[in-house]
C-alpha cells in the first residue's frame, strides 16, 4: 500500500524538513548550529524524487526546495535509496563537495538526526516531562503536516482525496501552542508553518494532549468531535479530505 | 438582543457521554455530530426524546421545527396517525413470519400503479441495499463491468458506493466506478469509447443535490440525452431516487423530469419512517432481477409493507409533490428577504421540496454555520452542508414562525461581525 517515491516525498518534505524546526525548538540542537564554524546547505537530489536542500547556518535550519544554492550535495540513484538514508542510515553519493559532505553527514548531521528521532520516537519516560512532551507533539505536527501535502501531491490514493479539495488555506492547530496551513492550489498541496491569514477552513485541536493523542493513535478524531474537543469550522469537505490522506499518512509513517 | 433565547441542552449532553462511553463516536453517521456537523456541538441537540409532525423534543424538552426530517423518512409527519395505525394492525397479525405477507404483493402493486416505470418491485431496507441491488442487476443484465457516476455522487455507504481513499475501502473495490461531470455526454462517449463499451449502466441522482455547494436542477433535455445515450449502447440507467423519491413526483422523479429509468431506487420517503427500501424497474430487466441472489432477514417483514400502503395512499390524497412545491417555495421566499433585512444574502438552490442554502456574504461558509447554529439553539432544526425536506405536517404557522426565528438568528450574527456591513 505504500509506493517508495510517495514515501521519498514524506521523508523529504515531513520528516527531514522538521529539522528546521528541532533547531528552533530544541536547546541541543540549537547549540549544534551556534557551533558551525560556516553555514552549510546540504543538497539532496533524488531520481525520480525530490529535490531539496537543508541549509543550517548558526542561527538554525531551513528546508529550501531544490539544490541549485547547496554547498555540497548528495545524489540518490532512486526513492528507495533515499528511503534507505531515512530507514537505515545509509548515505548517497556525494557529488558536490564530498568533503564537506561527509564531514556534516558524520558529524553535526547525524547529531541533530539523532534528537530529531528522540522527539518524534519517544520513549515513554521522556513524555512524563511536559516540556519534551510540547515539543513532540509540536513536532510531530509538523512532520504530519509535511507528510500530508507531500502524499497529497505524489501518492495515488492521497490524490483523490485533494482532488476534492477547493482553492484556499486550511488551518490546523492546537489551541494557543502552534499552527500550520495547508495551502490548496489546483489540488496541489504546499506547507506553511504558520498560521492561516485567511484560512477557508479551520480544525483545531482543544489541548496539547489530545494532539498527542490523535496523533499516535490512542484517540479517535470522530470520537474527540463528536465529544467537542476537535473545533472546526467552514468548508469542512476541505478538512474531510485533509483527514483522509491524514489516514494515509499514518500508513507511511507506521 | 435576541427576541428567543437559546436552547441548553443539558440533558442531551449527559446521556450524548453515555454514548460515547457506549457506542463509537456516540452517535455515528449521518445523525451524529460529526457527520452531521454540529458545529459548534453545544448548540445542537443530541438526543431525541419524542416526536409528533413536523416537530422533534429533545431530552432538555426543548421544541424543534425539523426541516431534516430524519434526512428524509419524514415525509408526511412523525408518528402520522393513518400510517401508524397501519402499521400496528398488521403487527398485530404478523410481522417477520416464514411464509411472506400477502401485505408484499399489495405494496408491489401499489408500486407498480404509482411509479411510472414500475412492472415490478424488489424490497429490500436501506437507500444501500436498493443502489448495490440495481448495480448487480445492470451487471448481471449486460453482462459488463464499467458503471459511470456522476461526480459528488452519494449512493450509499457500501464498499463499491465509496472512494479509494475511503477509510477501509480497497482500490480494487471501487476499481469499475468511472466518475464523470453531471450531463457531459462527451465524456459519457470517452468513457465508452476507453473501455470498448464495457459498460454496464449510468447510475445518478435525479439532479445534483450534494453537500457543501448550491445545488443544481437538471432539465429534462438534460435526461434525454442520457436516456438516449443508454440506450443507443445497450446501457441500463438507474436512477438513485433514494433522498428526492416522492418529493417531486409520486411517479418518480425520472418522470418528473420526463424520461422512463430502467431501474430505480427508493427508500426514504417510501413508508414515513418505517425500514424498507424498494427498487422498481422495467419488464426488459425483470428476469435478470429474478437470478440476482440478494435478500435479507428482515426484508419481507409485514409491517413496513402496510405502513409503505397507508403512506403512499396518504401521499397521493395530499398531492405533496404539489404541496412541498408550495411549502418549500413560501419558506425559502421569507428567509431570503429575512436575510435582506440584515444585508445577507442568502442564497437558495436546488428543488423547493428538497432546497439547499448557503449564506454567500463569505465564501466558506463560516456565516452560514453561524447562522444556522443560532438557528437549531432557537428551535429550527436547518443542517449547514446539506440539502433540507419538507414534510407534509408543515403549517404555514411553522412557516411563518421559523422565519421569524431566522430573522433573529440573522440579527444575532450580525451584532457579532460588526465589520461585515451587516445590518442587526
């Protein structure tokens, strides 16, 4: 049920596009950027995939598409093998800069991947803490959010559901901690990670741990509506579709 | 300041917990929250307590005029007494028995004198049951695969009705589903033309009365062409007559709009809230009816064939495609000039009987919801996303009264967006 280029798209634009944000968040990796002696844009360029560069300077990450900026860059021969990064570790081929490449893929890299895991994978002991507890599940937002329009726009199934979806923003949130947009433009799908000027479409999440919640899996998004803790409101066949390729995000995320 | 005060719904919410506690999402599907789109879920009622005409209490004892009417059973009034009273009589004498009712032969006939492409009539529960039976029997009649929908169709909630991305549904299911745009004969042609006239039947609602736009009334110029398309290629068309039978015509509403359905489907407004559906069709498909293997445990039970009877005969003494006409014509003339009023413009689409609105100052539908929702707190039950009914039990008093209630729903959400131009 899962295609391998659909699955490049949401390693792309959920997962390691979520390290902009585990650099802003998170105090560890913050520090790992403030000690980068120069900016590096690390560029990854994927057969029949995505094309992306991360680009971390002192101040932080950003997710840049495309690769034409990079300092240095890695070349994926196909999705599977950038998946292959994601799942086990295992780097391209390192065709600009190989230098640069391998020492910020062996050093500050894999450190920041590395807390970039803690967070989203969490382990039951370090969700006791209410600050860690935030910052997962914000980041976990984001990595959904990512994974939605990138599913949206590449997998089959996903298709469909914004092939329904009209032009605008549609906001998601959780109430007073952090918001995303999903932008519809011709059923093609774009992230922003801010909140909506004028979404056309609203689903908020009443607290940080019903998010948790819906998120992994232990609560029920009809159940919590139903029971009021979900606030949506206006074109709500926007947010039907958005919940559908949300379930097919947890497919591809499992 | 609002002239009625809004509704609490105290006990509502407290039995709605032991749903939830009970039952998954409390209330599931179309009646529920969710799917009903109670938004915000305080200012609806969760739960009914009784129900008599045109009117439901909920569990708070608050009063509604209903214009879902159980999104649609309700046609002639809840708990009409001539269908009630036919309906208990024959459970007196028998309900779900081994040999069937001489009540179904009377109901099939009946049928058959009222529908206009009635020679016969297969029963069966639910709108599902009847819109999966006409796809099997178009199937099995042609001999092919392919059936085309028109798009925003609704034809039920069975796995071949639903979307590939539906929550539990397989690609694979819903693999011979060709979805095109309402009338476009063109496509009609491509779709023929690609799959070499593998192509079994066109199934469609009698016009396009989906959720969340205006809707819109098709022409029978519209159905002729269809009608003679499916013909010319050995196609059957069904006509999914499930929500809109018997509010436009008694005959059917292919005939309504002039053409002969091979097939069609009813269920709602069939027996006034007792559980049958029943599909009707042509002589040419009748044996091809008869080798479909399709029933159910409850299907020929006694008591939904009598309430359908009483109901039907009731239908017909009213003239209520007439009179929902008028009904439906009168209420939606007063709640666009109420809207007027408060600079809003309130825009109605769709058949009278069966009318949808949106207010269309936004193009989202946030005022809408807002207004609907002051709207449900005060008494009249409207829903935001979906087309209404009216029912036979409606008064011009109702009438009269819920555009006085919309009218002060309207100025409550005008004071609340001082910066739209509305007028309180």
């Amino acid at each position: 049920m899962k295609d391998a280029r659909a699955m490049a798209f949401v390693n792309a634009y959920g997962v390691l596009a979520c390290l902009e944000n585990v650099c802003d968040l998170v105090d560890e990796a913050k520090a790992i950027c403030a000690d980068l002696k120069n900016p590096v844009a690390l560029g990854f360029a994927v057969k029949n995939g995505p094309s992306f560069t991360l680009s971390f300077t002192k101040d932080g990450c950003k997710f840049i598409e495309g690769v034409d900026d990079c300092t240095c860059k890695m070349s994926f021969t196909s999705p599977e093998a950038f998946n292959n990064l994601i799942d086990n570790s295992v780097p391209g081929i390192p065709t600009k800069n190989p230098v640069q490449v391998l020492t910020f893929l062996l050093g500050p890299f894999t450190k920041l991947t590395n807390i970039m895991q803690k967070y989203l994978q969490p382990d039951a002991k370090d969700m006791k803490n209410a600050d860690f507890f935030e910052k997962s599940t914000i980041l976990t937002m984001y990595v959904i959010g990512g994974a939605i329009c990138a599913l949206g726009n590449t997998d089959e199934i996903s298709k469909l559901s914004a092939s329904y979806i009209v032009d605008g923003e549609i906001s998601m949130g959780i109430t007073d901690k952090v918001y995303i947009t999903i932008t519809a433009r011709n059923h093609y799908l774009t992230l922003t990670k801010d909140k909506a000027k004028k979404p056309r479409a609203k689903m908020e999440f009443k607290t940080i741990e019903l998010a948790n919640g819906l998120f992994n899996g232990t609560a029920s998004t009809m159940g919590e509506l139903c029971a009021g803790n979900i606030y949506m409101a206006g074109m709500i066949n926007m947010i039907d579709n958005i919940n559908r390729i949300l379930d097919r995000v947890a497919i591809y995320l499992a | 300041m609002s002239k009625y005060p809004e509704y609490s719904h105290v006990e509502s919410k407290k039995w709605f917990d032991r749903a939830l506690a009970a039952v998954p999402s409390g209330v599931y599907g179309h009646l529920g929250p969710s799917e009903g789109l109670f938004l915000p879920i305080t200012k609806w009622p969760l739960m009914c307590d009784h129900a008599k005409g045109t009117y439901f209490w909920d569990v708070d004892g608050n009063k509604y005029i209903d214009y879902m009417c159980a999104y649609g059973p309700n046609v002639l009034g809840y708990c009409d007494d001539d269908v009630d009273a036919a309906a208990i009589e024959q459970l007196k004498k028998g309900n779900c028995t081994t040999s069937v009712s001489y009540k179904m032969v009377e109901c099939a006939e009946l049928l058959k004198d009222t529908v206009n492409c009635a020679d016969w009539a297969f029963f069966m529960k639910n709108g599902s049951d009847a819109t999966t039976f006409s796809v099997m029997c178009a199937r099995a009649h042609t001999g092919k695969k392919k059936i085309v929908f028109f798009k925003g169709y609704y034809h039920g909630d069975f796995q071949w009705a639903q979307k590939a991305d539906y929550p539990g549904i397989l690609p694979e299911e819903v693999a011979n589903n060709v979805v095109i745009p309402w009338f476009d004969m063109e496509a009609l042609q491509r779709v023929w033309d690609e799959n070499h006239g593998d192509v079994a039947a066109v199934i469609a609602q009698p016009y396009d009365h989906g959720n969340f736009y205006d809707n819109v009334c098709a022409t029978p110029e519209q159905w002729a062409a269809v009608r003679k398309f499916c013909d010319d290629h050995g196609m059957l068309l069904i006509i999914d007559d499930v929500r809109v039978g018997f509010r436009l015509d008694l005959a059917g509403s292919d005939h309504y709009y002039g053409f002969k359905a091979d097939l069609i489907c009813f269920c709602k407004a069939l027996a006034n809230g007792y559980n049958m559906s029943c599909v009707c069709g042509q002589e040419h498909v009748k044996s091809t009816a008869s080798s479909v293997v399709y029933t159910g445990s409850y299907w020929l039970s006694a008591e939904p064939f009598a309430a359908c009877i009483a109901c039907i005969n009731k239908m017909k003494k009213l003239d209520t495609p007439t009179m929902f006409r008028q009904k439906g014509t009168k209420l939606l003339d007063g709640l666009v000039a109420a809207g007027k009023e408060h600079n809003i413009d309130l825009k109605v689409s769709g058949e009278p009987a069966l009318f949808y609105f949106r207010i269309a100052n936004d193009d989202d539908l946030y005022l809408h919801q807002e207004w609907v929702a002051e709207c449900v707190s005060r008494g009249i039950f409207f829903a935001s996303h979906h087309n209404h009914f009216i029912n036979a039990s409606l008064s011009d008093d109702d009438i009269d009264y819920t555009i006085d209630v919309a009218n002060d729903a309207f100025s409550v959400v005008a004071e609340r967006h001082p910066d739209m131009g509305l007028i309180k």
